[in-house]
C-alpha cells in the first residue's frame, strides 16, 4: 500500500468517525425534521459558557439538553429526535464547539459537512451554510418573539 493509499484510507476513517456530529447541525439546519431553533439555542448557551461544558461527558450534554428545553420548550428541543439520543445529540454540539470555536461551530460544521459529505465545492458550501445559519436564527428570534407574546397574553388574562 503506497503513502497516498495509506493517507487516504486515514482521511475516510477520520470522516466516518466526525460523520454523526457534522450530521446533527446538517439536520438541525438542512433537514425539515430538524430543529433550527435547537442549534441556534445551543450555540447561545455554549457561546456564553464553553468552558463549563466538557465534551464526552453525559452530564454536560444532560446540562446543555437542559438548558436548551429551559430556552425554548422540550418539544422544540426534542424535535426530530424520536429514534435518536438526546444526550448523545447534545454531546455531538459540545464536541463541534471545542472543535470549532464556540462562535463559529454550527456555520464551520455544517460547511464542512456539505463539502466531506455531500461534495459541494467549498464556495457554494459555504454560501448554503450561511443562508441556512441566517434563517436559523431568524427562527429562532420568531420563535423567542412568539413565546413573549404567548406569556404576555396569559399575563393579561390572569391580572
């Protein structure tokens, strides 16, 4: 087996290994099923406090899962997770944001994600990216927007 051999078939292991945690920010921002309010909430709490998040460890995943139903509701924060671990979802974002930077993790992951996976060239990757991390947070601030309103309009019916 020749150098190149080798270096490729590490390059396709090393692809495999990083494939489930580029996939949870592709189908919380790609995919219809996914929750764009989900990753943009993560990112908002890993952006506020990395280091009190230590990747591979089911508490700080527990913590952030937490942390994100606390932000938005648990049926947002477990959309699109019926046949997949919570913990395990939540330690992926962790992981990305330790890899990645705690500001750049969800546009960088998914970036990369559409070039390894997908073959995009890195331009249009990241254009996609970019639109698609735009309109998350557009969702997320409808979503936050329509929260408020829903508590307002209770405060006023109970006063």
């Amino acid at each position: 087996m020749s150098t190149n051999e080798t270096d490729t078939t590490k390059v396709a292991v090393v692809h495999e290994l990083v494939r489930p945690m580029l996939f949870a920010v592709m189908f919380d921002l790609l995919d219809w099923k996914g929750s764009p309010e989900r990753v943009v909430s993560a990112w908002q709490t890993l952006g506020e406090s990395l280091d009190d998040y230590e990747p591979g460890e089911r508490e700080f995943a527990d913590n952030l899962g937490s942390a994100v139903w606390s932000d938005l509701d648990h049926a947002t924060a477990v959309h699109g997770l019926e046949d997949r671990s919570e913990i395990e979802w939540y330690d992926h974002y962790i992981r990305l944001a330790h890899a990645y930077g705690a500001d750049e993790w969800p546009l960088a992951s998914l970036v990369d994600y559409l070039q390894i996976f997908e073959g995009i060239e890195r331009e249009k990757a990241e254009a996609m990216a970019r639109s698609s991390w735009e309109s998350a947070r557009l969702r997320y601030a409808t979503f936050k927007s329509s929260q408020f309103a829903k508590a307002a309009c209770t405060t006023e019916t109970n006063i």
